[in-house]
C-alpha cells in the first residue's frame, strides 16, 4: 500500500521518515508528484492546513496521504508567528529571515518561552481524515546556535536541555519534538491501519 507524506519540505520529510515506523508500507512523498500544484495553506489553524494538505494531495494521488502543518508559537508574542512561520517576514522569506525577524521582534522581551506545535493528518483517497497533534515548550535565545535541523532550530531551547535544537542534532530532536510527540500519538492511534 502507498502513503505519501504531503510535504515538500525535504528536511520535514527526512524527520518523520526517521521518527515513524511505515512498516511495510511504500512511503511516497510530494515530490513524487512534481504535477500536482502546491496546496494554498490558507487555513487559520495548524489543524486546518494539516488537513487540507493531507486531502488534497490523496484525492490528487489516489493514495493515502500524511500532512504535517508546524508552527512556533512565542507567548509574548501573542502566540506569533504560529500558523505563519513558514512566511513569518513575507511570501518567499528565507529561514534565517524568519530568524532575524523574530530575534527583533523579541529585543528587549524577558519572556522568552515559545512552543513548537504540530498537527499531523491522514486521508483516505476519499477525504477521510483523522489528526493527532504534539507539542514542545521552550525558550528563545538571542542568537543563532548550531547547524542541524531546519527554520527556527537554532533559536529554539527545548525544555530541560540547555542547547538549541541545531546544537542537539538530529538523534535528541527526532525523540524529544513536537513532530516526534505527535508521530508517537499516531504510532498509538494509527496502529490498525499501518498493520493492515
Ligand atoms: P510543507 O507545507 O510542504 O510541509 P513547510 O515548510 O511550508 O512545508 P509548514 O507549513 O508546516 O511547512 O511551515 C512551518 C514552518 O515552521 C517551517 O517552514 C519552519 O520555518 C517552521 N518549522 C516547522 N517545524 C519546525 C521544526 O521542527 N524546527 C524548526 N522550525 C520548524
């Protein structure tokens, strides 16, 4: 049976394909599909995007589809960039635009606690959806460390650690993320269809 993960985020893909066990299942991904158009994220939520993403791309493929729509959400910041931190400082932004933007945002700030949340949704080729979601809570540092990882890793520290995501490296991320808390849930929840 094929599954494509609707991503076309190659560092995302590298993630989930580590974290998650697809069993005997042939895993696909959007690059596969270079014909089908992007998937507008106009949702409002991480949920809403997760899911569109996943039913779009499985009624365009014909194959079950997985999603995952992340954000970071900085609590002084009134939950920003969240749903918008792919393009946090404008359409086509890069991750160390992205990384500047917020260092300004949060100069001066005393609370630096931020959270990196991930919904992750499964399609049927029909539509049927089902979601889980994860979370991780820690801090934001005032300047870029390490070089592993991907979009706002270098500024985010994980609680009970005291380096950044892109100094901890893949091993301790992919155990510890928000994206490896909900691919554990979808581990759990999942189960019946991955064995089938
Ligand atoms: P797809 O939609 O194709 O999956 P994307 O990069 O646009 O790829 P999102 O819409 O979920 O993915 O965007 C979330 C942004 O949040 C992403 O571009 C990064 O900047 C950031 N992000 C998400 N997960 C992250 C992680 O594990 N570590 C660091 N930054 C992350």
């Amino acid at each position: 049976m094929k599954l494509v993960i609707a991503t076309r985020n190659a560092h995302k893909l590298e993630e989930i394909k580590s974290i998650f066990d697809f069993q005997h299942l042939e895993v696909l991904s959007a690059f596969d599909f270079p014909e089908i158009p992007d998937v507008i994220e106009d949702g409002n939520t991480l949920e809403a995007n997760a899911i569109k993403k996943a039913v779009e791309i499985s009624k365009a493929t014909g194959c079950w589809a997985m999603a995952d729509d992340s954000g970071l959400e900085v609590n002084v910041l009134d939950g920003a960039p969240g749903v918008y931190s792919a393009r946090y400082a404008g359409e086509q932004c890069s991750y160390s635009d992205n990384n500047k933007k917020l260092l300004r945002e949060l100069m001066g700030k005393k609370d630096r606690s931020a959270q990196f949340c991930t919904v992750i949704a499964l399609s049927d080729p029909e539509g049927n959806v089902k979601t889980v979601s994860g979370k991780c809570h820690g801090l934001i540092i005032d300047e870029l460390r390490g070089s592993t990882g991907f979009g706002y890793d270098p500024l985010f520290v994980p609680e009970g650690y005291t380096e950044t995501f892109a100094e901890l490296g893949s091993e301790v991320k992919n155990r510890i993320s928000h994206r490896a808390q909900a691919l554990q849930k979808a581990c759990d929840e999942w189960a019946d269809f991955i064995s089938r």
